[in-house]
C-alpha cells in the first residue's frame, strides 16, 4: 500500500477514505504551506517538524463533519493552530523570535535579509497574521475563523506587523 512520508510519521493511503478531512491531494499540495506556518509558529526545526506530524495525524482522525464547508488548506491550518494553542498555552509564546538559515540569508540582498531578520522578531500572534495575509494570501476572515478571533483583532495584529515593518522596531 503507498505511504506518504510526513515527517517522521506515515499517511497511509488506506486512511484516507470518504470521512478524510482533506484529499490527498489537497494534503500534498499544503505540506510546505504547513511547513512554513509551523516555523513561524514554534521558531524551531524540530518542534515544527512535529507540529506538522500532529497536525497531520490529527487531521487524519478528525471526520468531514467536524469541518465542513472549509476549504481543505484552511481545515489543516486550523488544525495546526489549535494544537499549538493547546501547547502554547503553558508557556510564553507571545515573542519568540524565529531563527533563520544563516547561509540563506547571507545569500540575500542586504535589504531582504533586514526584512527576514525584523519579521523573524515579531510577536508570533504578528508573525502568524502576517504569513497567513502576505504569503498564504489568506483572506481576514478565514484568517479570524482559523485563529478563533474577531476580525477586528486579524485587521489590528496585521497593522500592527506592518507598521513595525515599516519602522523596523521591535
């Protein structure tokens, strides 16, 4: 039978059947999207790795009915989410700085270095808000129901990430 390899656990085929929360396909195609949420929201490799192993394996025990109606990228971002509020919530998670490849960086202009190094030390509640808008093209409200707060609370933390951006202070 095929397995999908996610890091450090297996997606069977087998279990993905009818009551799937997300096609295999879908899954696929929004591991790097997980990927990349889960580094801005642990900052660390290894714990992102298995944030997107529980997240995964969550996923594949919730039914279709606990998230109808969402598109199958924002099921997965909201299960992620959850599981890191449930870790996050023991511990003070409100500024962790992510740390970034130093090669990689060394490799970029000097401006969009700057810019790595400044989003890296945003607020993660900023950080979060800012990915899911400027990279995942994410829209506000599907942003507030996946991080289970008011619109107005997505729209202050994205203005918030901005100006702090744009000021390059922290």
């Amino acid at each position: 039978m095929p397995r999908i390899s996610t890091f450090g656990s297996a997606w069977n085929a087998h279990s993905m059947n009818e009551t799937a929360i997300v096609s295999r396909r879908d899954l696929i195609a929004a591991l790097p999207h997980l990927r990349r949420y889960a580094e801005v929201l642990m900052g660390r490799t290894s714990e992102a790795d298995d944030l997107v192993a529980d997240t995964l394996e969550r996923a594949r025990s919730q039914s279709s009915a606990e998230l109808a109606g969402t598109p199958g990228r924002t099921k997965l971002f909201g299960v992620m989410h959850e599981l890191y509020a449930g870790h996050a919530a023991g511990s003070d998670r409100k500024r962790t700085a992510v740390a970034f490849d130093a090669v990689a960086v060394r490799a970029l202009p000097a401006q969009s270095s700057e810019l790595l190094a400044q989003f890296g030390e945003l607020a993660t509640e900023e950080r979060e808000v800012l990915l899911l808008v400027a990279v995942e093209g994410m829209r506000y409200e599907e942003i507030a129901e996946l991080l289970q707060v008011p619109l107005s609370t997505v729209m202050a933390r994205l203005k918030r990430a901005r100006d702090l951006l744009r000021r390059g202070r922290f």
